[in-house]
C-alpha cells in the first residue's frame, strides 16, 4: 500500500510506536516529533525486557502494545531481517504503520513513499521513483529519476543513486556509496538482500545476496 507524501498530514493518530530504543531509535523519535508536532505521543517498545534501557524516553514491551484507531507504528531498527519480523509481529497485533517522511526532504508529486518507510532529512528524491515498504533513507540521500527501491531496504547516509536503478528487497547500502545510472531500456539491478559496502561505487548489476565494495565495486563473496 502506497501512500503519497501530500497525504501524510494533518496526521489522523495521536499515539506512534517506535519500535527499538537504540540510537536509530531515538532519531526515528526525533524525525516524528519533525513530521508532526509536539503533542504526539511517542512509545518506544521492545521485543524482549533485557533491551529495555534507563532513560528519558517512554520505554514499554511490544507484547503490550495497543490496538486502536489513534495508534501508528515504524520500525526503527537497521537489520533488515529484524525490521521485517517486527514489522510483521505489529501487524499481527491489529497495528498499521506510519510512513515518516521529514519536511526538509524535497521530492517531486511523482514519487510513491509504501506505508512503514522512513525518509530523513536532507534528502532529495526528483521524480518517478518508488520506496518500498519499510525501507529506510538515511540523512542526505539523493535518488534520481526511475529509481525502485524494496522493501526493507536500507540506504546510509550519503548514498546516491543515478537513474534508471532498481534496488532489491532488504538491501543494504553503506555510508557514502554511489550507484551509477541503468538505462531506461535495462535499468541497473541490485539484487535482493545485497550488501554495498560503505563509499563503493556500483557501476553494474549486482547479483542476490552478493557483497560488493571498492571502486569500481567487486564482489566480495
């Protein structure tokens, strides 16, 4: 399910779970409180009580969250296999997701932001493209034109994609790579769950489950 980014405010909840209490955690919080206002209540929830840790923030068990009209959610955790199971333990409870794009973020009509995704700030996104379900875009992303990107994929901060690429489903891309441009014929692939290392340079297509690094980028195993 897609929602465009006009459609994001005013916000129809009151409550939003964030679901991790790490540092990504408390900058996804952050991103809210940028998205909304002040009066939006943040929970930050768990999957096991030994991850619960002192501190300012409201910190509960997802076992115990709550079901209702008023109540969003996201997944603020890096690992994209785990951000999948939550994701879908949240949905399992009767929960729907928030999409969290910041309001400096500048991008065209014509991109398409799937509920549960996360676009931070300084990024910029120019036109046709499309960010799957709960994937994440870190600070200072660019993403070109004709660009799909998975779900639960994960672009670093500083990533930049040229146009014409598609991005698996639970890809990893590190701080500072670049993916250069497909053509609108063949767009450059990125297979799903790849790992690019942090400041490659991808100038091909990369195969399922591959790790690359470098520049230009090799595959490592």
């Amino acid at each position: 399910m897609s929602a465009h980014h006009t459609a994001l405010r005013p916000r129809d909840f009151t409550r939003l779970y964030v679901v991790g209490a790490g540092g990504h955690g408390r900058e996804i919080a952050w991103l809210a409180r940028q998205c909304w206002d002040s009066h939006l209540e943040i929970i930050h929830l768990v999957d096991d009580p030994k991850y619960l840790p002192p501190g300012e923030h409201a910190i509960g068990l997802l076992s115990d969250a709550q079901s209702d009209g008023q109540t969003r959610f996201v997944v603020a955790i890096g690992d994209a296999v785990a951000r999948r199971r939550l994701a879908a333990a949240c949905e399992h409870r009767g929960l729907r997701a928030a999409t969290l794009i910041h309001p400096g973020v500048e991008l065209s009509a014509s991109v398409e932001v799937a509920e549960g995704a996360v676009v931070c700030a300084g990024t910029v996104l120019t036109t046709d493209a499309h960010i799957g379900r709960h994937a994440h875009v870190n600070i200072g992303c660019t993403i070109s034109h004709d660009v799909e990107i998975g779900e639960f994929a994960t672009l670093s901060p500083g990533v930049h994609v040229a146009g014409h690429v598609s991005i698996g489903a639970e890809v990893f891309i590190g701080i500072g790579a670049n993916i250069v441009n497909g053509r609108p014929d063949r767009p450059l692939s990125i297979g799903d769950r790849a790992v690019i290392a942090a400041g490659a340079c991808v100038t091909g297509d990369v195969a399922c489950g591959a790790m690359m690094a470098g520049v230009p980028a090799l595959r490592k195993r």
